[in-house]
C-alpha cells in the first residue's frame, strides 16, 4: 500500500538522522542481572527509538533529546519501561516494580534500569515485547542474562520479530542473609570529678 511505502521511507529517513548521532537505532542491548532479593534488567535504546514507543507512527519529525529537554520526557519513559519486557517465571508473570531512565553519558540513548522480583528456581521466559510494538521489522535487542556470581548463563544475538523470546532456567537465589542487629549502645564514660584542696572549716575559738 502506498501509505505503508510512505511510512515506511519517513521512517528510513528518521533512522538515518538517528544514525548519524552514533548510536545504532535498530539494535539495542540488554542484560539482565539474578540477584538474590530482585531481578535487574538494563536496556540500552537509541534516543528515537525510546521515543517510538510512545507514539509509534509519527506524522512530524521526533524531538532530539538532550539534557535540557530530558526531563519532560522521564514520565512517558517510564510509562514505556514498565511493559517494554514481560518476565515469566513458572508460569506466573513478574511485573516490574521499579523504573529508572538515564540519557547516557554520549546523549545519543536512553538507558532504562527497570527491576523485577527475585524469579524463583525453574523456567524463565524473557520477551522483548517492546519490539513488536515499534512499526518497522528490523528492531532488535542483544540480551544477555547473568548470575549472582557475575557469569553469563544465556545469550541471544537477536531478539527480534521472528524470535522475540528467551528460555532459561532460573538458578535457586542466595539466601540474603539477615540484617545485623544493632549493637547495644555503650553508655558514655563517666569522668572522675577533680580534686578539690578545700580548706578545712577553721575551729571555732
């Protein structure tokens, strides 16, 4: 359909601006960190496509972020960040309890830190669910998933359309160990009062 073929160059031509701003507006990447009490997923995304999940088909031209206009875009951000992934464990989704989003240290991406409950033991299902949500086939992510031990336990090059999911078996978490009680306080030592050289009471005469 022509309308598809004009979208579709309209977009080309606003990844080609992306592009020209270093960082890779198709591919992203993931990691995810097990950690004992939550789980931690760090998403990288070029700033336009971070914008697309929003509004998907722009008919104008998206705003460049920058650090002057960043902050008007932190409460739709993270709106996004909250459903860019769906989490199953068990069978039972995780939803995200926690989102942060950063314009990264270049100013040419937006890093989403977005945390999950701790998975139990046994099958872990991570989608990139954003990516069907963006209006080109081309988006991708690289995810990596780590242990507490820092080692890399799964990996996919390309989350993608044709593949928008990986399967892993969640380790058992550490036991977090308990908070140390406080220790007693210890009561202030108690200086001994000066001597005094009092002169004895004269005599009554």
């Amino acid at each position: 359909m022509q309308i598809k073929s004009t979208w579709r160059w309209l977009l080309i031509f606003c990844l080609l601006g992306a592009a020209a701003r270093a960082h890779d507006a198709f591919l992203s990447n993931t990691d995810v960190w097990l950690h004992p009490d939550r789980m931690e997923l760090k998403c990288s995304l070029a700033s336009f496509t971070a914008l697309l999940l929003d509004n998907p088909h722009p008919t104008n031209a998206l705003p460049v972020l920058d650090e002057d206009n960043f902050s008007d875009f932190v409460p739709m951000l993270k709106r996004a960040g909250e459903k860019m992934f769906e989490i199953t464990a068990a069978g039972t989704v995780l939803a995200a309890s926690a989102v942060d989003v950063r314009l990264s240290s270049e100013g040419d991406a937006v890093d989403f830190t977005i945390i999950y409950p701790c998975p139990p033991a046994g099958p872990l299902r991570i989608t990139a669910a954003y990516v069907k949500r963006l209006p080109d086939e081309g988006f991708a992510t690289a995810l990596e998933v780590f242990d507490e031990a820092q080692h890399q336990i799964a990996f996919d090059a390309n989350l993608c359309m044709d593949n928008l999911s990986l399967d892993l078996k969640a380790p058992p978490p550490a036991t977090v160990p308990p908070p140390k009680p406080d220790a007693p306080a210890t009561p202030p030592a108690v200086a001994p009062s000066p001597a005094t050289n009092t002169p004895p009471p004269a005599s009554a005469k």
